[in-house]
C-alpha cells in the first residue's frame, strides 16, 4: 500500500483509493470510515472557508449590536413622542 504525502511537514494518508482497498475490520464499513477520516483531514488543512466565516461572524457581530442599539432608540423615541402627546391633551 502506497502512502502520498501531503504537504511537507504534514503526517502521510490514505488516499481514496486506499482507503477502498483498506481491509480493517469489514470491508463495507471500514471504506466508509476511511473516507470520513480522509474528508475530516482534508477540512482540517483546508483553510478558503475560513474568510468567509470569519466575515459571517463579524456580520453577526454588527447586526446585533445595531439591533439592540435601535431598541435604545426606539424606547427613546417613544418617550419623546409621548411626552409630547401628553402636552398637547
């Protein structure tokens, strides 16, 4: 069985093919794992979704903190509004 390396620095893996051939414990389920393990390395390496969910996080970031400064503003805006109705009664 062949092993590909990565990147250097980076420990070796199966690749999907192996992980086909791979005879540990049975046949069916040991590919299916194999494959997931291959698939959660990868993820683990890959960093291009890392901008987005950190631009996602900061949005949400902003978001909610112009939702709860809006709240402040409406409560004061109420307040104003019925302040004045209140005169003009």
């Amino acid at each position: 069985m062949t092993r590909e390396i990565v990147e250097p620095g980076h420990e070796a893996r199966l690749t999907p093919a192996e992980a086909d051939q791979s005879q540990i414990g049975g046949a069916g389920m040991n590919n299916i794992f194999a494959r997931v393990h291959i698939r959660l390395q990868d993820l683990r390496r890959d960093e291009q979704g890392q901008d987005l969910t950190e631009y996602a996080l900061m949005l949400s970031l902003i978001c909610l903190s112009l939702i709860s400064g809006i709240s402040g503003i409406a409560t004061a805006v109420n307040h104003v509004f019925s302040n004045i109705s209140s005169s003009l009664a």
